[in-house]
C-alpha cells in the first residue's frame, strides 16, 4: 500500500539544494519538486536559480530561490534562515556543488 499522497513520497517535506542553478543541482531539485517537496533552492547564478525556481512553479510545484555562496558561511546560515521562515521546516538537504567551483 502507497502511504505517500498521490504517490509524492516527498509531500509535505522540504528539501534544500545548493548549487541548484544549473545541472545535476537543478535536476535534482526538480526530482525533489516532482516527488512533492517544496523545495529552496541555492546557488551563487541568481538568474539561472530564478529559470529553475519558476519552472517547478509552473508545473505546481513550491520553490524558494536563495542566492548563496557555499563558501561563506554566513551566506548559508542565511538560506538555512529563509528556508526555516518560508516552510518552518527542513527534511533534506543535498550540496550539488563543490568550494571549488564555487571560487
């Protein structure tokens, strides 16, 4: 028996993905997105992350777009911050990028 609404083993759930602006990043937040998640959504490509964040939208989906540079720290306290103000919640998190390409 499926216990998760309408088959979405994410609904209800909020996930976090850093370096989400193009790639496996964005791939996979559309995968959390299309599994129920609502989604936040970080990277340093703040055009690229808003493309990505207006397509889940559009297909239903919840996304908050979060510019950040995972090498600041106080930039990713920052999206922890707005994604707990948004959703009031964070069930899973998934870093798609590295510090080096971030510099």
């Amino acid at each position: 028996m499926n216990d998760h609404a309408g088959g979405q083993p994410m609904n209800g759930r909020v996930a976090l993905v850093i370096g989400a602006s193009k790639g496996i990043g964005a791939a996979t937040a559309e995968a959390f997105a299309a599994a129920g998640a609502a989604v936040v959504l970080a990277a340093r490509d703040t055009t690229a992350l808003a493309a990505v964040a207006d397509g889940i939208q559009a297909r239903g989906g919840r996304a908050l777009a979060v510019g950040a540079d995972v090498t600041d720290a106080a930039s990713m306290r920052e999206v922890v911050d707005q994604a707990m103000t948004a959703f009031g919640r964070l069930d899973a998190a998934r870093i798609a990028c590295s510090p080096a390409a971030s510099m």
